[in-house]
C-alpha cells in the first residue's frame, strides 16, 4: 500500500518545469551570437595574419628543352 502511494509522489517530484519556448529561444539566439562573434574574430586575426606575410615570388617560366633533329 505504502508503494502506491509512493510511486505517484515520485513521478511528481521527477517532473519539474519545462524552459518555456521564449527562453529556450533567447538561449539559443545568445549562443548563436556567441559563436558568430568568435568566428568574426577567427576570421579578422586570419586576415591580419595574411596580410602580414609576404606575397610568394611569381613562379619561374618552364624551361623548355632544345628541340630534337628527330635523328
């Protein structure tokens, strides 16, 4: 008897309450901004790095060999 008494005070203290969808939302906008923020910033120090290191020198031209008497 104790048990089904027991059992429905369990089930009851296990629930709490669910985030509502606004506060979920607001979360996920929060991170989202977060990450795009970071992201920006990665970007902006890649570009800073680029800009700071020397262009390579233009590839030399290809040698060409003389042509062959076809002998």
């Amino acid at each position: 008897m104790r048990a089904v008494l027991l059992v429905p005070l369990l089930l009851l203290a296990a629930c709490k309450d669910e985030p509502r969808f606004e506060e979920r939302y607001d979360k996920a906008a929060k991170e989202i901004e977060a990450r795009a923020k970071a992201m920006d910033a990665d970007i902006a120090e890649s570009e800073k790095a680029d800009a700071a290191t020397p262009d390579l020198p233009e590839p030399a031209a290809p040698s060409n060999a003389p042509k062959s008497s076809g002998e």
